[in-house]
C-alpha cells in the first residue's frame, strides 16, 4: 500500500523561502511519479510540480517557473519542493501526491497540467502562509 507524508510548511515573509518534503512508499513499481498540488480557501486544487523518480522528468505550473524547484533525495522515494521568492498568492494547504509509474507524468506532459485525478494518492497537507 503507497503512503506519502509530507513535513516542511510555515510561516515566511514575502521574498523568502521554504522547502516542502514529501516521502513515499510501499511502491509496487521502482520508478513513480510524485507531485505538490497546493489549494488555497475558496479555490481550486492547483498542480504545483512533479517529478519522475525513473529519469528526472519535471513538471512546473507557470505560477511557480523559475521560484519553485522540484528535485529527488538520496533515498529515491524522497522529493523536495523548495520554494523561493515566495509571494503572499503562494499561501495554501501543499499537498504531497503519488502514483505508480510513468503514467501520471505521460498524462502531464501530454496536457500540459497536473490533474488530481491522476494521483490516487494523498498525503494530509502541510500549510505554507506567506505574509506581505
């Protein structure tokens, strides 16, 4: 059975930066695909990033290109999300979902988004709050 926890979120001031992990297990599969989705009060789950654990593949959301970074631990089921230039909009619940194999990141690279759909599982969520 697949489990993630993740651990990292807080409190920052606009400008800085915090780093999200997530760690997953119980993999049937050697090489999966693990993403952060982030929702804020009153809005939409929203595809952040995501990795392949097999080759490096990378996703970003255009909200987050260039100030976000994805990225793989030593332990390979282990995935950071460090977050720079934070802005207040970033403020959310930042979730840590997985699923097994390529297929989740075939589907992100064919549409071009993060479904949730496409991750069957969850963790509980950590909160980032990014004051002005």
């Amino acid at each position: 059975q697949v489990q993630v926890a993740e651990s990292g979120g807080g409190s920052v001031q606009a400008g800085g930066s915090l780093r999200l992990s997530c760690t997953a297990s119980g993999y049937t599969y050697n090489s999966n695909c693990i993403g952060w989705f982030r929702q804020a009060p009153g809005k939409e789950r929203e595809g952040v990033a995501a990795i392949y654990t097999g080759g490096g593949s990378t996703y970003y959301a255009d909200s987050v290109k260039g100030r976000f970074t994805i990225s793989q631990g030593n332990a390979k089921n282990t995935v950071y999300l460090q977050m720079n230039s934070l802005k207040p909009e970033d403020t959310a619940l930042y979730y840590c979902a997985t699923d097994e194999g390529i297929w989740p990141m075939t589907r992100i690279q064919a549409l071009g988004v993060m479904a949730p759909a496409d991750f069957g599982v969850w963790g509980q969520g950590t909160r980032v709050t990014v004051s002005s």
